[in-house]
C-alpha cells in the first residue's frame, strides 16, 4: 500500500496524545493522530468526570515548575476554546503528620513558596463535616487546588487540533512501525503512513507498542466509584473541596465534590492489581467495593452509602512512578509520553508542549530533564519496578 506523508505521527489521542496534537497542529505542522479506539472511549487513563490538579506535590518539588506552566497553559486553552476545563476548589492532603503524603506535600509547599495552611484534625473536621480525620492526623490544606474535566479536556485538544489542520483517526490501532533516520513509518489496519517523526503516547499500552525494554511500563488495574451520599450537601460543589488522604496500611484514596454525574466520585490510589491493558476485567466485584470502603466508612461516613457507578481506570506505571518522557536510544526520531502512574492528568496541558518542543526546537524546558529515561539506566532499574 502507499504510505501518507505527514509532518508529525501522534499515536494515541488520550491526554497526553491529544494535547501533543493540539500543540504540534498549533505550530503549523501537518500532524497525523492515531486513536486505537472510538472517541469518548473508557479503555484508558483518563476518562472519570474528574481529575485532581494541585500544585504541593508530595511526589517530588521538582514537579512544581511544571505543574506551574501547566495551569497556565490550562488557563490558555480555556480562553481559546471557551470551555470550562478546570474548577478551583481547594485541596486537602491528609495523613499523619509524618505520613509521605503530608511531609512531601510540605517540602514543595515550602520549597516552591507555595500558598498553604497546615490545619488540624479538629479544624479540618469543623470547615467540612464530611471528613472525619483521627485526632493524630493533620491536613494541608492548598488553596489553588481543584479538578479537570478530562472528557472536555481530551475533546477540546482534539478540536483545536482539528481547527488547526490535524487529523484525528479513530479506531486505528497501530499494528506495526519502523524508523530510519528522517523517517517513520507507522502501520495500521487501514493504511500506511509515515513522516520524519512520531510521537507515542499510548497510554497503559505503551510497552506493547514499542517494547518493554524501551518503555518499561505496565497496567494496573484502579475502580472508581460514584457512591451515594446520606447527605448530600456536604458534597457540595463549592463547600468541599478535593482531597488526598494516606491511611494507615499506608495507601491512599481521594475525592472529589459533587461534580454532574450522579453520586460522588472517590477511589483507592494504587491496588497492586498489575493486567494486561486489552484484557483486564472491567467489571467492578466485591471484593473491590470491600476495599472502597475499608477506607471510607470510619473516615467518611456520609459518603458510605449504596454504589450508583463505577468503572475500571488503567494506571500507567513506570517502574519509579515518574514519567518518561523522551526519545528512543536507536531511533531519535521517535519520541515517547508513558508512564504517567496515575497522577498525570494535571499535566497534560505541558506535556503537549514539552513534546511540541521536543519536535520543533530539539529540547524541551530543563523542568523537564528529570523525566527522561536515562535516571532508570543510571540506577538499574530499567525494567525493576517498585512494589505496590
């Protein structure tokens, strides 16, 4: 068959694939993106009414810069497209008051000079009824934190994309590829297509794609919940905010306020259930409810109440929980965006221009040098990952 020339090949059209589009479409190339699935799919990373954007990281300071130049480039989007992507609420990360979650938090907040307010267990409970933290734990409370929409987000990107000449193929899956130098050649069920270079974002999928001793990344299998609560009020949008909590068998869950879909959403962060992304069972049992709720019910008991939806997410997990975003070793032509790990929504809107940059400048900002692959090389951890 006879191969479509491009400027640029984006493979997936999720978060970080469909904000790449937008960005590399933006800057005048002719840009091709690929979709293994239908629009609006839920086989993915980033479907769920709502993700968490916060800026006092407890997983490292050196994402702030980043997670800076992303709510600006939120705020951009925004403006250009005349939807409303992200919600100021507030944050809450709470623990004990040497838990990961509540001591990383601070580092940033103070590293970065952060706005925040460290509260009590007491103080906490009083501003929002719904939660009730043990005497022992604390909370730091950000006020710049809130949620994305990402359905809106990722359909947003793609729009502008197309606004600006990009064309977006769905239920497309690359079946194979190859690159030489100044050429790429990407194979799908329906055509060839190629051009001097791609970009890979594929999600959960990403090690299938292109190897797992390039991009060392498997699934993890993560339910979400809608729950019903006994009173609704406290849930709601503008009196509650979004929140991280670390528990004592030290894992995590988190939520949000009402949003629009019915109930109100929460989620254990993280279960250690690794899968295969095209063949993981996306019925939500009992066993998974039993674990929701072993978290919620002492700690948020107006929340504790009957599922009314529920669906499967798939983390992304490089073996640290950092990203990866970079080129492959033997091809440089072929950049890459995986290993998000569940907690990579928030930058998609920088992480379309980091890899924007990467194709028409060479480099991106140096806030970025920390995620490229060569940290795992360095440490022998190429395809070690760490233990859930």
């Amino acid at each position: 068959m006879n191969a479509t020339e491009y400027d640029v090949i984006v493979a997936g059209l999720g978060a970080m694939g469909s904000s790449s589009l937008y960005r590399l479409s933006q800057r005048g190339l002719r840009v091709l993106g690929l979709e293994a699935f239908s629009a609006g799919h839920r086989l993915g990373s980033w479907h769920g009414e709502s993700r968490v954007i916060r800026t006092a990281y407890y997983e490292h300071p050196d994402y702030v810069p980043l997670l800076r130049r992303a709510y600006e480039l939120w705020a951009e989007v925004e403006r250009e497209s005349g939807e409303r992507l992200l919600t100021i609420t507030g944050g809450l990360m709470i623990g004990a008051p040497d838990s990961e979650l509540v001591v990383g938090s601070l580092t940033s907040a103070r590293q970065h000079g952060l706005d925040h307010e460290m509260l009590t267990a007491a103080e906490t409970n009083r501003r929002y009824p719904a939660l009730q933290l043990q005497e022992s734990e604390v909370a730091l409370w950000e006020p710049r934190a809130g949620f994305l929409r990402p359905e809106r987000c990722v359909e947003t990107f793609v729009r502008l994309a197309q606004t600006a000449g990009a064309e977006a193929r769905y239920d497309e899956p690359v079946r194979s590829w190859q690159a030489s130098p100044g050429r790429v050649e990407v194979t799908t069920d329906v055509g060839c297509y190629t051009a001097p270079l791609a970009v890979f974002a594929c999600g959960a999928r990403i090690a299938r794609v292109l190897g797992e001793d390039a991009v060392p990344v498997r699934a993890e299998r993560i339910p979400l919940f809608w729950m019903q609560p006994s009173q609704p009020d406290l849930f709601a949008l503008g009196r509650f905010p979004v929140y991280l909590w670390e528990i004592a068998d030290g894992g995590h869950f988190y939520g949000f306020p009402h949003v629009e879909w019915p109930g109100v959403k929460v989620a254990r962060h993280h279960t250690g259930d690794f899968c295969d992304a095209d063949d993981v069972d996306r019925s939500v049992n009992e066993a998974d409810e039993r674990r929701l709720r072993s978290a919620i019910a002492e700690r948020l008991p107006a929340l504790n109440g009957p599922v009314l939806s529920s669906l499967i997410c798939l983390y992304e997990d490089s073996p640290d929980e950092h990203f990866l975003i970079d080129r492959l070793p033997d091809h440089p032509n072929v950049i890459y965006a995986g290993g998000f790990s569940g907690h990579g929504f928030k930058f998609a809107s920088v992480v379309g221009e980091i890899v924007a940059d990467l194709v028409t400048r060479g480099q991106a900002t140096k806030d970025a040098d920390f995620l490229r692959a060569e940290r795992l090389r360095e440490r022998g951890q190429h395809l070690v990952h760490k233990q859930a």
